[in-house]
C-alpha cells in the first residue's frame, strides 16, 4: 500500500509492554502514513520469522531484557545483512541468562541501554524521528508531516519537556483519584 511505513520488531513476550509503547507511540507519528508491525512469531505459533517482511521493513527494533528468544537471533542477523535501520535496546534492570549475554556480547550491535518501558520509548521516539526526518524524501511523509516531526523533535530535546515519570505510592490496588 502507499504510505505505508513497516517496522519489524524483534522481542521476547517479557517485553510486551515496551511493544504496546511502541504501538502507541506509531499511531501518532506521522498521520499521514500507515504502520504495518511486524513482530517474533510469539510461543506457541509458527516458530519461523517472517523473513520477507522484515527485509521489506523501513525500520527494524530489537528489544532484549532477561532471555534470548528464538528467533531474535536469526531475525537480527537478518536485518543487519539487509541492511535494515536498525534500533537495539537492552533492559537493564534484568537480569540476562547465560544466552543472552554471550548473544549481547557477540552479536556485533550497539546497544541503548534503558530501565522502565517509558525511559525506552521516549529514546526510541526522538531516534525514529531523527530517521523519519534525515530519510525524507525517501520514506514519502508529506510536507506537513516533516514539519510536524521537526516540531516534536525540537519539543522532545527541549530538558524541560520531558518529566521522569512520578513514583508508584500504593494506589495500584484501589485508590481514589483527587482533583487538582
């Protein structure tokens, strides 16, 4: 389809809320286009990797935290032989199993490292965005969607736009939400 963006993401089922992130996230930027998501076949389904479509994918996201999934590896090492853009972040609050790290170490990527979902995906969206605007004309946006990244980059490297997410403190099974 025209203006159509793909992403593939490589990601084990322990990361599937940084993968709803995402999925938000690319709801909003740009409108004007559509995002097919493609994404690791998930336990239980077919075990093989849609090759085809991540070879046809503008971007490719790699998300690592405690265990190496399979297909991450064959799904990676495609993407890097593709030449597919690439995004890697590993989790650093898990632990990595024996797997992962000999993977981490020796796959040859670069990793962004994160803490909570939200740190990931707030670096994520300032990254694709630097993509999305350095690639156009070659990923189709119209004019005023370029104009618009632009904005929310500019917004997004701005210190006092970004605010750390407040602390839980005990509402999480009930509570009551109060004006302000």
């Amino acid at each position: 389809m025209e203006g159509e963006l793909a992403i593939y993401i490589s990601a084990a089922p322990e990361l599937d809320q940084e993968c709803e992130l995402v999925g938000q996230l690319l709801a909003e930027i740009p409108r004007s286009r559509r995002w097919r998501i493609r994404r690791t076949p998930a336990a239980g389904e077919p075990g093989n990797p849609d090759l085809v479509g991540l070879a046809s994918s503008q971007f490719y996201l790699i998300l690592i935290a405690s265990d190496i999934y399979a297909p991450v590896g064959v799904e990676a090492g495609r993407a890097q032989r593709e030449h597919v853009p690439f995004f890697a972040y590993r989790k650093m609050s898990a632990v990595p199993s024996p797997a992962t790290s000999h993977f981490v170490y020796h796959c040859g990527i670069e990793w962004q490292p994160y803490q909570a979902p939200e740190e990931f995906v707030r670096d994520f969206e300032l990254r694709l965005i630097e993509q999305l605007v350095q690639g156009t004309p070659g990923y189709g946006l119209q004019v005023s969607d370029v104009e618009d990244l632009v904005a929310r980059l500019a917004a997004l490297k701005e210190p006092a736009a970004y605010r750390e997410p407040e602390a839980r403190r005990g509402a999480g099974r009930g509570g009551v939400i109060l004006e302000v």
